[in-house]
C-alpha cells in the first residue's frame, strides 16, 4: 500500500483495515511516515470486496484519511487456467469457458491467460499451485522456464481420454526447449504433450532441479532427447 498523509511527511502514523467502513485489524502502529507498508495478508483474513485502509498521523497535527476506493481480498487462490487463443469449440475444454488471453489473470475458468509462460511470470507459484492447461495446441515462441520461484508447482493437461494439450516448441536448434528447469525442485509435470524442441524437458548439470516428476504425458518428436536431466 502506498500513501501520503500530511502536512510535510514526517511523524509517525497507525494504519488500520476496515471492512464497511469498521474497524477490524490494525495493520501498522506508529510506524514511519514514510508513504509505503509492506503487509503479508493473515491466513485467518475474512475474503470479501468492501475493505478499505484508514492512515492516522498520530503526531500534531493528527489527521487521518481513509483510501478512496473499496479493494477485495480472496480466499488463497491456488489454480491458474491456461487456454489457446482464438479458442471457439469448447466442448473439448476441461478447464476453462472462453479462450485464451495473456492480458488476463488467469485467475478463474472465465479469465484464461494464453500461454504457460505468461502465468510463470505473473505470479509466485509454490508447491501446492496448480497451472490447468486446456485443450489444443500451443505453439511457443521460447522455452517455458521454471525457476526456483516456482518449485514444487504442478502444470496438468486435460486428464479425459482424447483430450490433450499439446506444447510444442516448434524449434530444435541448440537452447530451444519445451520445458527448462532451472533450480525447480518438486515440479510436477502431468497430462501434456511435450514436443518440437532439441529435447522436450532439459535440466542442465548446473540446474539442480531434484524430485520432478513427469507423468501420464506423450514427449515425441523432439530433435535430441525428450527428457534430458
């Protein structure tokens, strides 16, 4: 949260969480006037869509003001929806309602982003998060790298029978991958078709991607190796 509260910036301030416009946490008190707090949201946080912030200057002269427009806080989200682009037929979709776009937020079923990579680098992933890749082919414009940020994450084609996403890298020339693990331990790759790469899954000797796991997917036509680690 970034603020700005008068008259000249300095003294110290408390800042407080409400929900229809009431109280109901103190996320900083007496902290510096410095414009900006750093704030971890608790587990234990009610989801809802009417919260707003309120700046108090606890020094003379006290003032206070509350932020102008009402923000939500969701329950942990921890599925991120993948879809092609141009998608139209969607009887074979298992995931997601409408088609792809990387200026979504991948979010919900309704908000697909275009590609694995564009979720990789909107968000933080842990083990327990899970990328849902729908139905169709993808073809990619560069590797899916997955760094140590995101180990232990879970990327899942469609699992019913004559449904698959196909990733196809679509390039076998030196450095061209599907996927590239670079320190990403745990990642679980499940339910794809990995394809058109010098190898489909490449961890280098100094990646240290320990306990992957790929599983229930077809890795063809790929130039050198389908799995090289």
């Amino acid at each position: 949260a970034h603020y700005n509260i008068g008259p000249d910036g300095r003294g110290e301030i408390d800042i407080e969480l409400l929900s229809g416009g009431v109280p109901v946490s103190t996320l900083a008190s007496g902290t510096a006037n410095d414009g900006e707090l750093l704030w971890t949201i608790p587990a234990a946080t009610a989801p809802d869509t009417d919260y707003t912030v309120r700046v108090t200057r606890t020094n003379p002269p006290a003032t206070s003001d509350d932020s102008n427009s009402l923000f939500e806080i969701t329950a942990p989200i921890t599925r991120y929806y993948v879809n092609i682009p141009g998608d139209v037929d969607f009887l074979d979709n298992e995931y997601t309602t409408v088609a792809g776009n990387d200026a979504n937020d991948a979010l919900t079923p309704a908000t697909p982003k275009a590609s694995v990579r564009a979720v990789l680098e909107a968000y933080d992933l842990d083990s327990g998060d899970e990328i849902v890749v729908d139905t169709g082919t993808y073809t990619l414009s560069t590797n899916i790298i997955v760094q140590a940020q995101d180990a232990g994450v879970t990327i899942l084609g469609p699992v019913l029978p004559g449904h698959e996403a196909v990733l196809d890298r679509a390039n076998t020339a030196a450095g061209s991958y599907v996927f590239e693990l670079v320190d990403a331990d745990g990642v679980i790759l499940d339910h794809l078709g990995i394809t058109g790469g010098l190898y489909g899954v490449y961890a280098g000797t100094t990646s240290d991607s320990d306990g992957v796991v790929i599983r229930d997917s077809q890795i063809f036509l790929n130039r050198t190796y389908g799995i090289y680690l």
